[in-house]
C-alpha cells in the first residue's frame, strides 16, 4: 500500500508485484480514470491540490513504466469487469 495524499485524508493505492517486476497499480481515487493520469487532470474535490498534483504525478510515472500491467482507477467508466493473472 502507498499512501497517495491530497484527494483525502489516508487514500492509498495498491500495487501488487510479482517477482520479476511486473505489477498492477490499484490508486482508487487517485485519479478518476485512465484519463485522468495520462492528462494530468486533478479531481474537483481536493484537501491539498499540490499533494494530490503530487500523487498524480506518481500515478502516471507508475502505469507508464513497462513493468506496469495495467493502472486502474476505481470510477474509471471505461474498465470492462476483467481477470488479470499474474
């Protein structure tokens, strides 16, 4: 778990990594959606702007790195119900 601040108070993500490197990156509402990390895009609702900015930045270092599996956000409209198998 990786504490991810500025959104609210205690929001984490999770990466889940296998033994070569590869992971999953789960940030909840670090970002609203895919859309969010790759434009830089912060939510309306923020305790700290330039900590969520921040995380955000971390986010989209995090999905673009090739060991990245994939990066998913929790209200991200355009994940389909899916198995990732590591």
């Amino acid at each position: 778990m990786i504490n991810i601040p500025g959104h609210c108070d205690g929001l984490c993500a999770v990466k889940i990594t296998r033994e070569d490197g590869h992971y999953v990156l789960l940030f909840s509402d670090g970002g609203y959606a895919t859309k969010s990390w790759k434009e830089m895009i912060t939510s309306g609702v923020s305790l700290d702007k330039e900590m969520q900015r921040k995380s955000l930045q971390w986010i989209r270092e995090q999905s673009m790195d090739a060991n990245c599996i994939e990066s998913l956000a929790t209200h991200d409209t355009d994940i389909k119900p899916h198995v990732i198998e590591l």
